[in-house]
C-alpha cells in the first residue's frame, strides 16, 4: 500500500500558490506535511485539510510556488481561489499562500 507521500508525489494539484513559511514555523516542511487551511487568521481551527506538494523541503522564512490538493477537494480549492490568499494553521499560524494559479 502506497504512503501518503508516495500518494502526493503523483497528484495533481487543485491549485497553485506563492506560500511563505514563517520564520517561526521552526521545523522545514517536506512532501507528507498537511496543515489546516483557513482564510481568515480570525477563524483559527476551522478550515480545509491541505497537503502542499513539495517537491523540495520548505524551510522556514522561504518563500515558494506550491501545488496544493485538499481533503475536501474542489469545495476548499473553489473557496481558496475566491479569498486569493488563505493561512497555513500547525497549532498556530506557520505561513501564507497567495493563490496564483487555479491549477497545475
């Protein structure tokens, strides 16, 4: 059976965006990390399951064009687009994506 990260490594990416990992976020993010995706930092806990699809690790303070594929499909691809930007939530705010793409 194959891993998530084997899984993420085929996708196709619902959306793409410029994502920035704050400095604070600490640890380097690699293909298999998924975060809750909001589009309010007013709304913490509440949001859309994402994995972005990091083809190379994302350290903390870079900044990087990313696919991204969500649990909940083209329902939080559709809200991502309309907001054009939303947060990237790990226990508290860890980074920014600003969507600049509709897909891969």
């Amino acid at each position: 059976m194959p891993t998530l990260s084997e899984k993420l490594q085929n996708a196709v990416p619902e959306l793409v965006a410029e994502v920035t990992l704050y400095p604070a976020a600490k640890l380097t993010k690699r293909l298999g990390w998924g975060c809750l995706c909001s589009v309010s930092k007013a709304s913490s806990g509440s949001g859309y399951d994402g994995w972005p699809l990091l083809k190379e690790p994302l350290a903390p303070g870079e900044t990087r064009r990313v696919g991204f594929v969500f649990l909940s499909g083209e329902e939080a691809a559709t809200i991502f687009r309309k907001a054009g930007a939303f947060y990237l939530w790990e226990g508290c705010f860890v980074g920014e994506a600003v969507v600049v793409l509709e897909n891969g």
